[in-house]
C-alpha cells in the first residue's frame, strides 16, 4: 500500500473480510422480531400439546398390548412413549440447546 493511496488493495481487504467478517446477532435490527419470537413460541406450544397426546396415546396403546397379550402393541407402545419422551426433550430444551452451540461457534476463530 502506497502512502498516496490509503486503501488496501482488494486482495488485502478481501483476506480481513474472510477472518473477520464483522456479523453478529443483534436484537432490535429488524422489524417484526416480537411477532417472529410469538409465532415460535406458538409453535413450540402446539408442539408440547401434540407431544402430550402423543404419549398419552402411546401409553393407552402399551396397556392395552400388556393387557391384551399383543406384544407388537405392547412394543409400539413402549416406542411412542420414548419418542414422545425424547421430542417433549428437545421442544423444552430447543432454547438452551440453540443458546449453547451459538455460544460454542462465536468462539471459533
């Protein structure tokens, strides 16, 4: 870079721009951020209701298989109730879950 030109050539400015591009989240940029924060809070809600009936489904099921001597009802049952458990996990951990590798990437330089 020359004195008489104070800008770096692209080639220069274009390497800093790949090690630092300068992003990072921030609340407030951009309109409509409550109503997107309400509808995903919705549809975590309906997702918690669904995951509900879901295992109270699941749960009839593997009863009336034990009850019925139906082993593959028995066993369908015992895999929804797991899954409805292992979806009811992820709906409520969704936040901490995205928070935590959020904060693990930002430390990647």
């Amino acid at each position: 870079m020359s004195p008489a030109n104070l800008t770096p050539p692209l080639s220069e400015r274009l390497t800093l721009l790949a090690y630092d591009p300068g992003v990072s989240p921030k609340g407030g940029g951009l309109p409509g951020l409550e109503v997107l924060r309400t509808v995903v809070n919705s549809i975590n809600l309906f997702g918690i209701v669904a995951v509900v009936g879901a295992l109270a489904v699941s749960l009839g099921v593997w009863a009336w298989g034990h009850h019925s001597g139906g082993h593959q009802a028995e066993a369908n049952g015992k895999k929804g109730a797991v899954v409805s458990a292992g979806a009811a996990l992820g709906l409520g951990a969704a936040n901490g879950i995205v928070a935590f590798f959020s904060a693990l990437g930002q430390q990647v330089h």
